[in-house]
C-alpha cells in the first residue's frame, strides 16, 4: 500500500494537490475536514459536535476524528492506498495513524508537508472565501486556524520527521511545480518499496521451480535456504559439513547457521525489487527471526502463497523425482521422503496456519502443468505488486 498524508497549513494546497495524487497513484482520499463539513449538512450528533468548533477556527476533539477515520479505513483494506489530508493535526492523531495502519499490516510511506509563509496563507484563504462558501474562511477565523496549526499541528511534524519519513516541498510554487516534486518523492519511495513473498507448500508441491520462475519473471531475489545450505556442502565449507550430517538424518538445520546465512544474503542484494523466500521459515521460530531480519533491512513480508497439492500426488512426485537425476541428498528413500512430509506437518503448518490469521494466506491450486500452475500465481504477484503501488 501507498500511504501519503499531505501536511500544511490552512491554505497550503492540500486539496489542489490531492486531486492529482488521488488520480495519479488511484489512492482513497480521507479528508477530515470534508467528512466533517458531511456530518454538519446531514445534521448527525456528531456534526452539531463539531460546527461551533471548526466555525471559531479550533480542532475538533481527536475522539471524534478517531469516530470517523477507523471506520473509513477499516471500510476499504482492498484499497491501493490512503491519502489523509488534514490529518494527522495533532501529536495524538500521529499514534492513532500508527495504530491504524498497523491494523490493516501497513504503514504510512511518508508525510509530505507543503511549507507556506503565513502571509501567503491568509492571502491565499481569503482569496478562497469569496467563492468557497466556508464560514470558515474570513480573517478572525483564519487567524485563529493558524494558530491552532503552529501549536498543535507543527508537532506533527517532528513525529514524522524522528522516524524519518517527513519530505518538505515549497508550497509557495506554481500548482504544476509543486505536482512535479510530489510526484518525485513518491516515486524515490516507491523505489524503496520491497514486495516479499513467503512461499510456502509442501516437499513436491513445485514451490522451487515455481519460486524460482517467478523470481525471475519479477525481478526478485529467490532466497531458498535449502539451496544456500546445499552450496556451503557443494564448497565443503565446515557448515556444509555440518549440514550434511544434519541431512542424512533427515533433520533440520539449526537457526543459528541460516540465520547468518540469510543476513549475508539480505545485505548483499542490491538491486532486486523484492525477495521470495522459499523453504523459510519453516518453524515459528523462524517465523519471527524473519520479520527481525526484514524489519532489520527496512521492509516487511508482503504476502503469503501456499501452492495445494494433494498427499498421494505428493507422493508420487516425489517417489517421480528420486529416480531422476534431479534427486536430492535428503529426498532419496522412502523413509527420508516420509520424514520431510511429516517434519512440513509438524513444524510448517502451524506457521501457515499463524501467517493465516495475522495477514491471510493465499491458497494457490498446484495441480495441473507447470505453466497453469505459473499463470495463477504469477496473477497473484502482479495483484501483490498493484497493491504496493
Ligand atoms: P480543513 O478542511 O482540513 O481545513 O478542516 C476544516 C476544519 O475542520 C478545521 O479547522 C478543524 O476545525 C476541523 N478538522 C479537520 N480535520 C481535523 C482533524 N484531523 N483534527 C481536528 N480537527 C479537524
């Protein structure tokens, strides 16, 4: 998700601005300030609350800001992303952001705040009471806003700008100017935008070619742990060694070592659009030393695919497989081919079955060709890719 909130002060341009954005990157806008003025003309409870207030210039309390916003939000999970403006205007309404977005497993992407010498405010907002209607837009009242903007709202600012996500642009430009440099901080934050993918699906699921093809279809990176594992044991390195012995048991390999191995892997990729992990994580373990190392690398998981196939078609893949010479050290007799099914039973569903409640597993049907199979997951990144736009 793309999430934008436009910061300025009364007369800033936010409204301008947020006409282009909303078409541009096809976000849902939330203005406070329109929801509010709603509730005044359909007379609700909550509109005679805030008439009186937004008509002398102050704020409105954040209760009712919260009443508002949580609902919109909560309303529309599917969308591309939000645009506030108007909000947050208080310190508090910065943690209510917070709070919100970490609802729907998102964040804000960055707070673009319009900067306005006062004096161009006042000119610019009366300019706009002759034509605009808002009772709100006469000199007393104006006055009183700004105030309220540089005590309570300027605090904003440096909620954003210690977790360093605020971009200042001068407000004072032609509209089109302003346009265009908005236009470029979003894009540099786009850029920096990473689509993870956790795939999951059992031993002969086809994960590991699907993975892999994907990856590259998309320019990701594909990280496979059992891959990593299997060059350290192809370049006898002493933890090739050491995996090796684990293999031929049939176990799993200790977090310390993969760990270590994927934040090697992590640094060292530059310039992929995103990861896909396959085989990992496999424990709940594992799962939270994942979300340590994104968050570490500035990022998070995006989405979880689990691709279905049925036991016996496993089976038989996999029995297909060991007679080929695609046979793997750990896959070669039927008891080692039991082992990893059940060890996947044991140990990964449960994860699935975590991922699934926190953030939605999407269920991919893995029967059928390589290339039918391809197709519907393919279909899903491309919808992964759109919603982070
Ligand atoms: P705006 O249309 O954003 O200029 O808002 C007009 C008026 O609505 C403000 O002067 C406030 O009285 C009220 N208002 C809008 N958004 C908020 C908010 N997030 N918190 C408190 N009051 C708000």
């Amino acid at each position: 998700m793309l999430n934008i909130a436009l910061f300025g002060p009364p007369g800033a341009g936010k409204g301008t601005q947020s006409e282009f954005l909303i078409q541009r990157y096809d976000l849902f806008y939330i203005s406070t300030g329109d929801m509010l003025r709603k509730e005044i003309a359909a007379g609700t409870a909550l509109g005679h609350e805030a008439q009186g207030i937004i008509a002398s210039g102050g704020l409105v309390p954040d209760e009712i800001i919260v009443q508002l916003i949580e609902k919109t939000i909560i309303e529309h999970p599917d969308s591309n992303g939000f645009l506030f403006d108007g909000f947050p205007r208080t310190y508090v309404q910065a943690y209510i952001l917070e709070g919100l977005m970490l609802k729907l497993n998102t964040s804000l992407s960055c707070l673009i705040s319009l900067n306005v010498p006062e004096d161009e405010s006042v000119a610019r907002l009366l300019k706009r009471g002759a034509t605009s209607g808002r009772s709100d837009d006469n000199e007393t009242v104006i006055r009183n806003r700004l105030r309220e903007y540089s005590e309570k709202t300027v605090p904003v600012l440096r909620f954003y700008e210690e977790r360093g996500i605020c971009r200042t642009i001068d407000g004072t430009a032609s509209v089109e100017t302003v346009q265009q440099r908005i236009a470029e901080v979003i894009a540099a934050e786009l850029q920096k935008k990473l689509l993870n993918i956790v795939l999951f699906g059992y031993p002969g699921s086809g994960r590991g070619s699907q993975g892999k093809a994907l990856a590259e279809k998309f320019g990701l990176e594909y990280i496979a742990t059992g891959a990593m594992l299997g060059k350290e044991i192809e370049q006898r390195t002493p933890v090739g060694q050491k995996v090796l012995e684990l293999y031929e048991n049939g176990s799993l390999v200790p977090d310390e070592i993969v760990v270590q191995l994927l934040e090697r892997r992590l640094a060292e990729t530059k310039h992929a659009k995103g990861f896909i992990f396959k085989g990992y994580p496999r424990t709940l373990v594992q799962s939270y030393i994942l979300d340590g190392l994104l968050r570490k690398h500035g990022s998070s998981i995006s989405m979880i695919i689990e691709i279905e196939v049925p036991p016996l078609e496993l089976i038989h893949r996999l029995d297909l497989r060991s007679k080929t010479d695609r046979c793997m050290p750990y896959d070669n007799s039927t008891s080692k081919i039991v082992t990893r099914l059940k060890e996947h039973e044991e140990k990964t569903v449960p994860v699935i079955a975590k991922y699934n409640q926190l953030h939605g597993v999407t269920k991919i049907d893995g029967m059928g060709t390589f290339d039918e199979v391809f197709a519907r997951l393919a279909a899903e990144v491309e919808h992964g890719f759109k919603r982070m736009r």
